[in-house]
C-alpha cells in the first residue's frame, strides 16, 4: 500500500506539469491579455486628457489618438513580466510553484498565496457544508428507496431526484432568490454575501445564526443540485448486492432484515458510494462552488477565479488552477486509501509492484 501511495504521490508532479503546461500556452495565446487591457485603459486615459486639455490647440499638435509610444508598451509589458519569452516566463513561474509562491496579482496589489488563504475558508465551509448535507440525505434516502423498490414511496422519490437532476444548479439559485431573497414574493434570507453589516457587534449566538442565515440558500442550493447522483449510486448499489448469495444465506439463517442489510450488505454496498466520493467533493467544489458563489456574491476561491478570467490576471488563474488540480489529485488518492480500509480484501500492492 505504501508503494501504491508513494507512486501516486510522484504521478502527481507530471500531471500537475502538463495542466500548466496546457494551460499556460493556451492562455498566453489568447488574445485580451493584461497588456492588451493596460494599453487600451492608457490610450483612453491619456485621450481623455489630452483632448480636455489640448481643446484649444490646433489637432497637429495633439497625440491622443495616436496610442502609446514604445517605450510606454515596453514598460507595461515589463511590469507583467511580458518582457521575457514565453518559454523563460513558464520556467519562472514552476520555479515559483515549487515554493508555492504562486506571484502577485496583476490588479489586486497582493500576493496569490494570501489572496486564496483569504478566499480559501468561504469556499471550504461551503463546500463542506454541503457535502455534510449531501451525504446525510442521500444515503439514507438511497437505502430506503432499495429497500422499497418499485413503491409508491420509490416512483415518487424518483420523480423529485429526476427534477433534481436535469435542473441546472444556478437555475435552482435563481429560483431561491425570486421567492425567499427579496424577489417578487418573500424576503426571508440575504440576497448576497456571508455575514450581515453589523456581524462584529453580534454575540457568538447572533454570529453563529447570522452565519447560517446567510448560508441557507446557497446550501439549499447545492443540495437540490447535486444529492439525486448519489441517492441512485446508493439506491443501486444496495439493490445489486441484496440479490447476491451471501443475502440469500444470511436470510435463511433466519437474520433480520436490518441484520442482513447494515450487519453485511451496508459495507460491500457502500464501496462504491466511498470510491465516488473524490469525484463528488471534486465536483462540489470545483463546479458547484462556481456558480454558487458567484450567484450569492460569496468572496470564495471560485468567485476569485473567475474575476481573475475576466481580467486575464494570470498569476491568479494559475495559482487557483494549482491549488483545484492538486486538491483533486489528492482526493482521489485518499478515496482509493479508504477503499482499501473499509474493504480489507481490495490490496494495491500487485500495483506498486509495477
């Protein structure tokens, strides 16, 4: 099992390197760079000045319209690091990643590590929230929905996880703010942010339900959008393994049902809600933490990202890159390690012999 960790764990380094790589000239190809941004705001800077102040002299002598002189493009293409190759520019920032210094953003005058550190317990607290949430419904839901297969009880469920599912989460979210967030009917929750304008004077209780009053709809949110995936992964996971033989035996040894299905079905059963839970959290927070946050106006690590896009504030979208993609690496990792701990007979080790 070592071998097997061990081996990931360096398998990580060229995934990681060829992301960046991908991304990197993907990005830096792509026309609307900072440069391009900084050019154009000093082009209409400088022709708004000019002209104001040049109305009264005759056009020869005003340079407005003319766009920046090369030594000026020169040096914004300097102060974003521009200046060197491409090649030179990719080389310095994995110099800087192996340190995790991921540089200093273009328009925020800060540094990207303490960016995401400031970003990073909004985006946490929601995506976990939300997993908690997830998971506590989902698998009991999954579990009963098996056990009464074909009910009224399961064709109903399925008809609320089938809406569920083929609704957009950020529709749900519109929908949330029309009817409970000041829209055209009730204004029971905040439209937008984390926390009130008079948190610091609260009491602990009074943050603590500030707190939660202003998750309950991004919450509601991600788990209308996200718990009918793992409510069927569970449903039919169970299903299969209550009509395997060992079922069959454990009944007519005369257990009871409940016996049969936590004391034997529950662990094989569950292997592979617990192998997809990597790819769940990587979801819940990669995608579904996105449109959350950017809907609800929450200053996380997907709403920094996003505004870095619509600035091309590259050190930002690649340090957030890195820290999504090493995240999720890691998570993977630790799915295949609890697979192992809750099924002792699943060993890695023919793999690390490799």
């Amino acid at each position: 099992m070592s071998q097997y960790i061990l081996k990931r764990l360096l398998l990580i380094i060229p995934t990681l390197l060829a992301i960046l790589l991908i991304n990197f000239v993907v990005i830096q190809i792509a026309p609307g760079g900072p440069v391009e941004q900084a050019v154009h705001q000093a082009e209409n800077f400088q022709g708004m000045a000019q002209q104001g102040a040049l109305s009264g002299i005759s056009d020869s002598h005003y340079r407005g319209g003319q766009g920046l002189s090369d030594d000026m493009i020169a040096k914004i293409e300097a102060q974003y690091g521009f200046d060197k190759p491409m090649h030179e520019r990719f080389w310095l920032m994995l110099k800087g990643y192996m340190h995790f210094d991921f540089g200093t953003s273009f328009f925020k005058d800060k540094t990207v590590t303490a960016l995401i550190m400031e970003k990073m317990p909004v985006t946490i607290s929601l995506g976990l929230w939300s997993t908690l949430l997830i998971y506590l419904i989902s698998i009991p839901l999954g579990i009963r929905k098996a056990r009464l297969h074909g009910t009224v009880f399961d064709r109903t469920t399925s008809l609320l996880l089938a809406v569920g599912y083929a609704v957009p989460v950020f529709v749900f979210a519109v929908l949330l703010i029309v009817f409970f967030a000041g829209g055209s009917y009730f204004q029971w929750f905040p439209l937008q942010g984390l926390a009130s304008e008079n948190f610091a004077s609260l009491s602990l209780i009074g943050k603590i339900t500030d707190y939660f009053w202003h998750m309950a709809l991004p919450l509601l949110t991600m788990l209308l959008g996200s718990f009918a995936s793992l409510t069927y992964l569970t449903k039919y996971s169970f299903i299969e393994e209550m009509h395997k033989p060992y079922v069959v035996s454990a009944r007519a040894k005369g257990l009871s049902e409940n016996r049969v299905l936590y004391g034997h079905v529950f662990r094989n059963a569950m292997l592979v809600v617990i192998a997809g839970l990597p790819e769940a959290l990587v979801g819940i927070f990669l995608m579904g933490n996105v449109f959350i946050e950017i809907i609800f106006n929450l200053d996380g690590i997907g709403l920094l990202g996003f505004e870095a896009i619509q600035q091309r504030d590259y050190p930002v979208i690649f340090g957030t890159l890195f820290i999504f993609t090493l995240v999720g690496l890691l998570l993977r990792l630790v799915g295949d390690v609890l697979y192992q701990i809750i099924d002792p007979r699943i060993s890695f080790d023919l793999w690390g012999a490799k």
